[in-house]
C-alpha cells in the first residue's frame, strides 16, 4: 500500500480488497446505452427499461444541485464511473457456492455468523448485484417476501411495477433519477398482513473495485398491522481514486404497520454516499429511521417520511461522524399531511480533524392537518478548531393546530466531564471514548446488541488520537 | 461594487428570498429602477452622508433610489420619525453611536412601498439600543435592510415590533467584530388580515469571547404569514463565543402560517451555540385561566398574544426606555386592532 493511500485508510479496517474477478463488467461512463444494456443483460419487462431509459434523460437534463457541498459534488467524474460489474454467476443460498474471495470477505466483516446467531434473512451484495440470499424458513412459510431486488422483479413483477417509483419518483432529484436508471441489486420484502417479522433482516453492501458505483435499489412494504426491522451496512476498500454509492430506499408501511429501518454506513473516506430514502406511513403506521453515518468522504443523506394517515408516526435518529476530509451533510424531512400524526427527529454529530457535518432537516405541516406535533432535537460536538458544524433546520407550519418544537446545540467535550473520568483512572483517550459512546448513546441503543457494541468499538477507534 | 441592473435575481432556492421572491419585494418590474420620493426624517441632527454601494440586490436597489442621511449619536436619548409618502419612498441613513445611546424610530406613512437601508457602527466601548416600531399603513410593502458593525467591548440592541405594513422583508446583518462586543436582537412581529412579514438575520461572531442571542416571536392572526430564517456564523479562531437564537411562533387561526429557518455555522470548537424554535396554537390552560377569572375570550385571547409579543423584549432587552417603548406602541397597535 502506499504512503497516500495508508494516510488516507488511517484505522478503517475494511479497507482491504480482493482482486478484481468480474464476470462482466462494463466499460467506465453513462449513456443510454449502457442502461439499455444493464436492463437487457437483466432480462427485465419492457416497462421497467422504460423508466429506466426516461431516468436516465432525466438525469443527463438536470444540473447538479446548487445547495450543499457543491466544491465536492462537482468533483464527481460521471464518466470515470463503472456503472455495472457481476462478480458472480448468480445469487446464492448457501455461503458455501459463494465464490471462495468473496465469501473471505464477507467472512471477515462477519456476515455469515451474524446470520447464524440473530438475523431473520440477509442478502450480501458485492458490487452490482447480490451474491447470496437466504431467509429463515418459518417467515418464508408466513408469506414474508424476502428477495434481492432483481430476483424480486423477476418473481413478483406486478408488486413492484405498482410501488416502484411510487414514493421516491425519478424526477425527485438528479441522483435519483441516476439511481433509477442503472440500479441493480438491493432488497424488496413484502411482510403480509398481521406478520411481525421478529428477528432483523440484513441487507450488506460491498464495493471492492476501484471508481465503482453502486446503486441499489430497495423496496419494503409492510401490509397492514405487520411489523419488520431491516438493517443495512456498507463498507469498501480505500482507494486513492473515488467510488460512487447512489442509492433509494422506498418504504411503504400500511394501516397499523411498523417499519424500522436501520443504517451503518461505515463506507471507506474515498466513497461519495448521496442517497434518497423516503417512506409513507398510512393510517396509525410507524416508519422509524435508525442512521449512523461514520464512513464516506461526502455523504448526502435526508431519510424522510410522509405521514399521510391519521395517527401515523415518524421517528428518525442520525448520527454522524465527520474526521479528515469528510462531510456529512445528514438531517431528517418529515411531511404532516393527515391530522393527529406525530413526528421526533434526533440528530446528534461529531466532528473533528477538520471534518464538517452538518444537520438539514426540513418539518412540514400541510394547512389541512390538524393537531400534529413534533420535536426536533440536533446536537453537535465539535472537538476542534478545524473542523465545522451546521444547522440548517426548516420548519414550515401551515396551520394553527400544531404543536412543534426545535432546539439545537453545539458545543465542545466539556473539561469537567473530561476531568471526572480522568480522575477516576482513565487515560485522555478513553475518557473521550466514552463520552463520545455517551453522546451517541440514544442512537446505539435503538441498534441490536451485536451491532451497538461493534459501533461502540468503530467510534473508539476513531477517537483515538483525539486530545492533543 | 455592482449597479442594479447588473446583479442577477436571486433564484428562490436562496433562502433569503425563498419565502419572500426579490419580483415580489420589488415595488414594480424588477428590470426597472423607478423614482423615489426621499424619506421624511425628523426628530434628530442629520447631515447629508454617502455610503457604499453593495452587491446585494436590496441594498443596491434601495441605493440606486435613495439618498442618505447621517445620525451621529453620542451619549444620548433620541425619538425620530421616519415618514414614508407617495407611490415609492426611500432612504438611506447611516447611524454612528458613541459612548451609550437609545434610539427610537417611528416608521409611519401611507406610501404604497417603502424602502429603507441602515448602515450602523457601534464605536468601542460604546452601547445602542435602538426601537424601531413599524407603523406604516396596512396597505404599504416595506424592504428594510440594515448593516451593523459592533466593536470591541461594545454592545448593540436591535428591538422591532412590526406591525405595520402588507407585505414586509427585512434583512439585518450584524458583525460582531472585536472582542468583548454584544448583540441582543428582538423582534415581537403581529400579523392579521393577509400580512406577510419575513424576518432575516445574519450574525456573524467575527472575533472571540463575542456574545449575541436573537429572540423573534410572531403571532398570526387571520391569513397572515410569518417567516423568521437566521443564520448565526462562529467563524474560525472565534473561541469563548456565546450565541442563541429562539424562534417562537403563536398561530391564532386556521390559515394562519409560520416558517422558521434558524440556522448555525460553527467552525470554532470552543464556544456554545444553540438555537430552538416552536410553533403552537394558544394553550388552553392559559385561556381557561383568563376566562375563569372574569374575562371575554376575545379579551384573554388578547391579553395572551401582548403578553408573548412583549416577552421578546423582556428577556433579552436591557435598555428600559426601549422596552417602555415597545409597550406602548404595541399597547396602542392593539387598542386600534381592538377598536
């Protein structure tokens, strides 16, 4: 490895990769071809190559935005890009027919004992498309859906030709409609009626190759008073060069149905992350969104829900970590359009080293819902004189109904609290860990166990170093 | 710096004109510059002055109609009316305090829009507290724009109650330049009828062991619209800062509405900074405690909205002729409402 390249993997420790052993790969750029291409290499219906084809122009027509970190959205090179790579004949059900590099890797980020030991069903995705699927036998015996999203239009077209694009349109913005045009792979789940999926679901997703783009595409509906918990992770190697992870989310929770949605991203500094993900809550639905940012070299990230039925619930909590060279730009939309809907959005960033993150959330209230309350609560730790923190909160209330509340702090690592550990025989470094595992306490308990505590030990690592 | 004509319309994704378009804050065709009748000034000292153009589309579009006036004040109290007259009326008044000073300005008149831009220094060691009551008539358009440098040890306050006008936009800036200076921003905005009254502050702690809190509370009443959007910066090397802002917003009527942007710009570590925004109905337990003891709802509902709109003051405004001020004028403004 060489020097710039080690300065730049510092203690990520998913920075390995396995060497390059596609099966196809495209040549690098964007073009309409190329998506013809990926759809026809996918044997995809016709209507799915329509829109893929109408988000790919709508993609080349629109301009980059004009708000966030233009300097490094800008820098994006569309046509250094390889927009689809299969590394394997097919989605497997047994990590054994998985190919032998690929299963090493997932191996050593843990996958298949995490499956083994609390998981309802994963899906591994490595670079393109899955390369192994499974889902326990007794929710596949209750009706639960569980596919990688391209076995999922193969096998329940009529689904997805319904919900697709349905909450998150391609003309919703310029990654979204490239997202819609050369996506592949992801996760689609339909929990049928009155189903509680128990044990989480997990989704992994991996970029090993250089100036790779990953667009993944993931559909869950939870059908009315079902319940399911999904989990997602991404790691990649640290290259010298830039990769693109461009993803959507769509989730769609009917009347009395719960969805968590659970998110460690963990990419390495050199992958740009702008992502879109959306869900609607119908009448007394929950749709909550657990998000912890720690990788990535810019990531763009508002998870927002839609509450269009009365007493649907919305709760989205983020946390972010920004070092050397990273921006996260994160937040939280919640749109209020039925009466008696309630909303909670807790936001909590550090950032150090010269990193930046920054809070945009936006809390609408349509005119004609009635009693809704929210709160917004965003703190930021700051841990020195490079680095920058943001808040761009936009509330806009359309009636007299609503009961909303902001508030937002930064701050820095209180001396007194440094000295309280210290005191009692910790070093520098180990009592920022735990205050640090403290500020982000109420996003990891929200995590399942085996999780939290792997979080817990990521933040460590990168608190290192921290003082002084 | 630019003429008019050359500054490109800001698009409404800036938040700055997002609630409130530069075509419609504009008294006619924005390509156009039409001719202003001059603000009537009274009550103070003012000489003729020149100020700088911008390159901010409202301060050179009111510096292309306007002319200006300086305000020297020095250790003393002062009331000024400033009347708006005719289809346009402009101005531009540039305001230097020394040693410690309150200033109240009247803003009257039936002008069908109004424009005023204030540039202001707060000289070291020195203090201003300064009242503006918007009092023009329900049929005017008003763009206010202001600029304040605020030096070492020294400190401004900048007090609103807006009330008058249809259509209003206001952008204050401040700079808090040196170390030791202060600045404490209130505004008690009421909006009935159709009012549409969008507030924009831009703090800038430019320097270390630098203090400001901005309050803004706006009660809507009817099919009014209130906007607050703020953004308070900590620049880089400003440790020791201290800064808040808290929007509050009481809505009185189903089509009443209220957007709030408070937003935070912090690359110190060393300093806090908070802000908090709320938006609610009148409660029902403050309206039972009225009723209870005697009064009308009407009336309790009144008592209610001058006791919020005069909290923005209370709290935060230390000069107490400007906080009598605001009382009587707000007092008055809503005897006329009542009336």
């Amino acid at each position: 490895m060489s020097d710039d390249v080690q300065d730049i993997v510092g203690d990520y420790r998913y920075g390995f990769h396995d060497p390059e052993d596609a099966t196809i790969r495209f040549d690098k750029g964007l073009s309409e071809q190329v998506v013809r291409d990926i759809s026809e290499l996918k044997n995809e219906p016709e209507w799915m190559t329509d829109i893929r084809v109408k988000a790919y122009r709508h993609f080349a027509e629109r301009a980059m935005p004009d708000w966030g970190n233009c300097q490094m959205l800008n820098a994006i090179d569309f046509d250094a890009i390889t927009y689809f790579l299969r590394s394997s004949k097919g989605t497997e059900n047994d990590w054994e027919d998985v190919p032998e590099a690929i299963k090493n890797t997932f191996d050593r980020l843990g996958i298949p004992d995490a499956e083994q030991k609390w998981l309802g069903g994963v899906t591994a995705q490595y670079e393109s498309e899955a390369v192994y699927h499974s889902i326990r036998e007794d929710l596949e015996q209750q009706g639960v859906l569980f596919f990688d999203m391209d076995s999922g239009l193969r096998e329940h077209p009529e689904i997805i030709k319904k919900y697709f694009c349905s909450i998150v349109p391609y003309t919703d913005n310029k990654f979204a409609a490239l997202n819609t045009a050369v996506w592949s792979g992801g996760s689609f789940i339909y929990v049928p009626k009155g189903v509680h999926v128990e044990m989480p679901i997990q989704a992994y997703f991996r970029i090993n190759s250089k100036n790779m783009g990953q667009f993944e595409r993931t559909l869950i509906i939870a059908d009315e008073g079902s319940s399911i918990h999904y989990i997602e992770g991404c790691t990649a190697p640290t290259y010298s060069t830039e990769s693109l992870h461009s993803a959507v989310v769509e989730l769609i929770a009917m009347e009395g149905a719960s969805i968590r949605y659970s998110t460690v991203q963990n990419w390495s500094v050199n992958v740009y992350n702008l992502v879109t993900k959306r869900g609607i809550a119908y009448k007394n639905a929950t749709i909550e969104w657990v998000d912890g940012n720690i990788g990535s070299k810019l990531t763009m990230k508002y998870p927002a829900v839609i509450l269009k039925g009365e007493g649907a619930h919305a709760e989205i909590i983020s946390v972010a970590y920004s070092g050397a060279g990273q921006h996260q730009d994160a937040g939280a939309k919640i749109h209020h359009l039925a009466s008696n809907t309630t909303s909670r959005i807790l936001s909590k960033s550090i950032c150090k080293n010269g990193g930046r993150s920054s809070y945009r959330g936006l809390l609408r209230v349509s005119p004609k819902a009635r009693n809704c309350r929210s709160k917004i609560v965003c703190d930021a730790l700051v841990l020195d004189s490079n680095s920058q923190s943001d808040t761009y909160p936009t509330m806009e209330v359309g009636n007299s109904s609503a009961d909303l509340e902001h508030e937002a702090s930064v701050s820095k690592v209180s001396g007194d609290q440094l000295f309280y550990l210290m005191c009692r025989g910790h070093s520098e470094d180990e009592a920022m860990g735990l205050i640090v595992n403290g500020f982000f306490e109420p996003f990891t308990r929200e995590l399942p166990m085996e999780y939290a505590v792997e979080l817990n030990r990521l933040l460590q690592l990168e608190m290192e170093g921290s003082i002084g | 710096m630019s003429a008019y004509l050359e500054i490109p319309i800001p698009p409404t994704s800036e938040h700055l004109w997002r609630y409130s378009p530069w075509k419609r804050v504009h008294p006619a065709a924005v390509n156009t510059i039409p001719k202003a009748q001059p603000l009537a000034i009274s009550g103070g000292d003012l000489f003729k002055a020149v100020i700088r153009g911008s390159d901010e589309i409202a301060r050179s579009f009111i510096h292309s109609i306007a002319q200006c006036q300086e305000l020297v004040l020095a250790n003393e109290d002062l009331v000024i009316d400033i009347k708006a007259s005719g289809h346009v009326a402009a101005g531009e008044l540039k305001i230097v305090a020394k040693g410690h000073c309150t200033l109240v300005i009247n803003l009257m008149g039936e002008a069908s829009w109004a424009g005023l831009r204030v540039v202001g220094e707060v000289l070291p060691a020195s203090s201003l507290s300064i009242a503006l009551i918007n009092e023009l008539s329900r049929e005017s358009r008003i763009l206010r724009v202001e600029d304040w440098l605020v030096g070492k040890d020294a400190s401004l306050e900048l007090s609103t109650l807006s009330a008058g006008g249809s259509y209003c936009k206001s952008d204050l800036r401040v700079v808090l330049s040196a170390k030791g200076s202060e600045f404490r921003g209130a505004v008690a905005s009421h909006g009935t009828g159709k009012r549409h009254d969008d507030h924009h502050f831009e703090i800038q702690h430019a320097a270390g062991y630098t203090t400001s809190g901005l309050t803004i509370h706006a009660a809507c009443d009817d099919n009014s619209r209130a906007i607050a959007t703020g953004l308070l910066k900590i620049d880089s090397d400003c440790d020791g800062s201290n800064a808040g802002q808290i929007f509050r917003n009481l809505l009185l009527s189903e089509k009443s509405r209220a957007d709030s942007i408070p937003e935070l710009e912090v690359l110190s570590d060393d300093v806090k900074a908070a802000h908090g925004a709320a938006s609610a109905p009148i409660s029902v337990e403050q309206l039972h405690y009225l009723m209870s003891r005697g009064l009308a709802k009407s009336s309790a509902e009144a008592l209610i909205v001058e006791g919020f709109l005069m909290d923005a003051f209370i709290k935060d405004i230390r000069s107490q002729k400007v906080v009598a001020a605001m009382r009587t004028a707000l007092l008055s403004h809503l005897d006329c409402l009542v009336s």
